[in-house]
C-alpha cells in the first residue's frame, strides 16, 4: 500500500507498509519539527495518515473487496437504466449497511475502529517507542483498551434532522425533492425521493413530499444551479421526541424585489398552514435567503414565517432548547448514551472544572454542570450558545459559562485566567475537520489539564492528527511543551445505524 505524498511542490509516493518509513518522510523524527506544517496545509492528510485504501471509512473497503482486481471502467457521463431500482442505490449511497442485520452491522463496526486504532498505534510506538503507552489496559495489538461498539437504542427512522435537495429526477422533473446519486463531476447528478431510505422518519418525507407539491405548483423554478438562476433550493426538516416539527426553506433571491419576496414567503406560508401542507403539521416554518451553497444565521437570518421559534427536547434530565442552526446530534436516543459515556469517561467531581470545547448546543456540559464545581463551554455558533445559556437558566443551573466564536481564539486565554491550581477536565466534541492546532497546543500546555475526553465523529481523518500531536514527546519547534497525553481507552458509540459511521470517545490522561 502506498499514497503520494506532497511536499514542497513534490509529488512522491510513500510506502505505507512500514510506519517508521512513513513518519521519517513527514519529519516526524526530525528534532525541530514533529509534523510538516506550512502556511497551507497538505492536501488528503487523512490519506497520509491512514493511506488510500482506508480513504472514506474502512468498512467501504470491507464493503467492496470484491471489486477488487476488477479493471477500472470509465464512469459513464449519464446514469442509465439502473441494475437495481433508483431506491436501491439511494440506499446503497446513503445507508450502505442496510441489508445487514443490525449485529453485522455492529461487527463491522469494531473491526473498523480496531483498524483505526491499530494503525495509530504503529504511528505512536515510533514516536514513544515500544513502550511507550505499555501503562495503559490495551487491548491486545491496540495502543489502548477498546470496548465493544454500544448499540443505538432506535436502529429504524433515528435521524432527527434532514436535509433534502431540490433537482431533475430519474423521470427529468426538475423539481423533484430528494437526496442526490451520482456526482457533479460526472454530470449525472440525478435526484431520487428518499422515502425509502431506513434511517429517515416518516413525518420527514411527508414534508418532503408535500414541498415537492409546492414546487410542482409554483410559477417559480427551483435553483439547480446558481448560474443558471432559479429560485426554490433545499429544504431542512427538524423533529424532536415529541413529534414537533421545524421545516426551513432555503431560496435563492436573485434579482428579486423585497415586495416581490415577501410574495413568495407568503405563498409558502399560506401553503403549510392552509393548503395542502397543513396535514405536516408544522410547528415552525423558516424562511432564509441565500446567495451560497450554506449560510449561517449571521451571514443571512432565518426568518420565521410562523409559529414557534424554536423546539425543544428532553435529554438526561433536562429540557434542550433547539434554534435552526444549532447543532444537535442526528440521533435522540444515541446522543443520550453517547453522552453518558463521555460523563463516566471524564470522571468529573467536585474538584474540577470542566472545558467543554465545540459545545453546540452545552448538552454535554449541563449534564455534568451538578457534579463539577464549573462549566466553560466555547462554541462558533452563536444561536447554540443562545440555546445553551437558556437551557442553563431554565433547568436552574447556575456553575456554566459559555463562549462564543473560534476555540482557538477564545481558549489560551480561557485557560490563562483557571490557572489556579484547579484540576480541569477537557471534553472535545469537533466537526469532520479536527481541532485547530491552536487548540491541541493550549490543551497540551496547560497543566491543569489532566483528563481529556475526544468525540470524534471521523477518528480516521484529521483526527489522527490531533492524537499524535496530543500524545508526541515534547517539542518545542511546535509549542508542544506540555507532558504528552496517554490514550487509555476507546468506546464506540452508534448514532448511525445502517451506515459505516460511528461516534468514538477516546480517553487521554497524563
């Protein structure tokens, strides 16, 4: 196995069979740096990290080792009459488990974080030496002890969030509402109506469904793609417990007049609320224009067409207030476990404080806020920590404080004024993308932290990064000054059935 690596305007390929050979090329064993870094990053350093095969998520490669030795064909230009029905593979794309049982699903799973964490342990044994985590309960061949994959309690309809796009359909309709197939490079992007999938809830592709029958009545054409105008674009459709329901529509101005928009934001309303889309529903019906493929409240605000600002959810005891933008794990039930987890891992008492860093919405936080003597949470999205702090004031607790903008603004100096003696616990909850390494420097350099706990919805990508930067012996050409960090323990958790992905929480302590 092999991937290229680029360097300095170099393109090599690098033998991924031997970890030492591998980390020498990126310096990791230069004395003056442990990780190539310029002022733009590399391009795939998930691929360097854990080499083409594994690109995506090791259960694909699981998935199509029969295709394996098999000629590469040219992809065709248009998608032509499938070799199994349009809802087939929509599902194959979206939930590719899903013809498996739920426990060979759960199967498939370990052996794809076993596969993650044995390959980190090659990385951190040439870092550490042989005995370098030799401290912590491992499991056997692993740089820590991992558990068993705990099950999602829903496996069926799970998601409380969904996002639908408006485009041409396999029958040509353009203003078909569905999940995409195909690919934009291709140009044979086609549109299939999702209701078919496993891990969508009926209400959402009923308001799906009856966005699809305004659109079909609408004067106005959708927005398929910016440059060649249109309107009408994707359709957010949030749910809780309770069976609330958030529906946001996105659309896209162009020339339009406000008169004119106020037109169509009437012609919606008056659709969801008397027309045929009354049977959804709705408990809330949001309106943003955009002019980018995603925009933030603060770049352009959701408008609220009508009724409730907001839904709620009832989590680990507490009533969770939720804003459109905020983020909230896609799975209910799966996040309560999934942070219950985190709360035993972090082994929080009254002696500590507890940083809660990418908080979202401070679910995390709040549930551990009685048994720790305070809270910081920092999180970029603003509405979330809106959410947040009402949650706070509304379940009666007083010991949080959240944060808002980049952690790696907002946390060195954080942590300089807890500089007191206080022992911290840190719980990372980051997107796709990793923490910034700003982050990774202040966690690492501050020595109240003693205990880190690390969700990670992608440990396979820039994940990998942050661990070995987290666990590295002390390196001054990169400002890692702190004692390194020791991963003792991982615990997959389920919040997707049906699908490759899991949420890992990895423990470090020093």
């Amino acid at each position: 196995m092999s991937v290229f690596l680029w360097w300095a305007g170099i393109k090599r390929r690098v033998p991924m069979h031997s970890a030492r050979c591998f980390l020498s090329r990126v310096d990791l064993f230069s004395k003056s740096e442990l990780l190539p870094r310029c002022a733009r990053k590399p391009p795939c350093w998930s691929q360097l990290f854990l080499g083409s095969a594994c690109k995506g998520n090791f259960t694909h490669v699981i998935a199509k080792k029969h295709q394996r030795g098999q000629k590469s064909q040219k992809k065709p230009r248009h998608l032509g009459p499938p070799e199994g029905s349009w809802q087939e593979r929509l599902a194959d794309v979206v939930t590719p488990l899903w013809r498996l049982s739920y426990e060979e699903q759960l199967k498939m799973k370990f052996e794809a974080q076993k596969k993650i964490l044995q390959r980190l342990e090659s990385y951190l044994k040439m870092l550490n030496g042989v005995n370098g985590t030799i401290a912590a309960p491992r499991s056997e061949g692993l740089c820590c002890f991992l558990h068993p994959v705990i099950p999602s309690p829903v496996i069926d309809g799970y998601r409380n969030k969904s996002t639908f796009s408006v485009n041409r359909g396999p029958d040509g309709n353009p203003k078909t509402v569905g999940y995409y197939l195909g690919s934009w490079r291709e140009r044979n992007i086609v549109c299939v109506r999702s209701n078919h999938l496993k891990n969508i809830p009926e209400k959402h592709n009923q308001v799906a469904k009856y966005y699809e029958i305004f659109l079909q009545q609408s004067p106005m054409e959708p927005c398929l793609l910016f440059h060649e105008g249109g309107y009408w674009r994707e359709l957010i459709v949030r749910t809780n417990s309770q069976g609330h329901t958030m529906a946001i529509i996105t659309f896209h101005p162009q020339e339009l007049t406000q008169e004119e928009l106020c037109v169509q934001k009437e012609t919606i309303k008056e659709f969801f609320t008397k027309g045929p889309g009354a049977v959804c529903d709705l408990t809330s019906l949001y309106f943003q224009e955009s002019t980018m493929t995603r925009c933030s409240h603060q770049q352009s605000p959701y408008q609220l067409l009508f009724g409730e600002p907001h839904i709620f959810e009832d989590l680990l005891g507490l009533k969770i207030r939720i804003s459109p933008d905020a983020f909230f794990q896609i799975n209910t039930a799966g996040a309560e476990m999934l942070y219950r987890t985190v709360g035993e891992l972090s082994g929080v008492n009254s002696n500590t404080i507890l940083l809660d860093i990418c908080c979202g919405t401070g679910v995390i936080g709040l549930s551990l806020a009685p048994y720790t003597s305070q809270v910081l949470g920092i999180e970029l999205v603003e509405q979330a920590v809106e959410d947040a702090r009402w949650t706070a004031a509304f379940n009666g607790i007083t010991n949080c404080e959240f944060h808002t903008g980049r952690a790696e603004k907002i946390l060195p100096q954080l942590l300089k004024s807890k500089e007191d003696g206080q022992l911290i616990v840190a719980v990372v909850n980051p997107a796709r993308a990793g923490l910034h390494y700003q982050v990774v420097q202040a966690i690492r350099n501050c020595r109240a932290i003693r205990t880190l706990v690390f969700v990670s919805c992608k440990p396979q990508g820039e994940t990998t990064r942050n661990i070995i930067e987290l666990c590295c012996p002390p390196n001054s050409a990169k400002k890692l000054l702190g004692e390194p960090f020791v991963l003792r323990q991982a615990v997959p958790v389920d919040l997707f059935p049906h699908t490759p992905h899991c949420e890992l929480v990895l423990l470090f302590t020093r």
